[in-house]
C-alpha cells in the first residue's frame, strides 16, 4: 500500500520544476509589467536553480 502512494507522489514530484518555471515567469511577467515595481529580487536556491526536485 505505501509503496503504491510512494510511486504516485514521485510520478506526479517529477511535474514539479515544469510548473515551479510556469509560476516564476507569470509572476516575473506580472512584477516587470507593473510600473509601480521598481525592483525585483531572486535570492536563494530559487536564483541559483539549486532547488529541490
């Protein structure tokens, strides 16, 4: 039982960065049309791409 839940969460972790990569450009589209955004500001794994998979 557990190693049929184990596969799904694995199959379904491997989307993951496809749609951490959609969400980042929305935003990064949304900040960089706002004109009241005078800055923007990528720190961490999420600048290095070293995140989690």
């Amino acid at each position: 039982m557990c190693m049929g839940l184990e596969n799904r969460h694995l199959e379904s972790d491997t989307l993951l960065p496809n749609h951490r990569d959609i969400l980042l450009g929305n935003a990064l589209k949304d900040l960089t049309s706002d004109s009241d955004v005078l800055a923007i500001y990528l720190a961490g794994s999420l600048a290095r791409g070293t995140f989690d998979n």
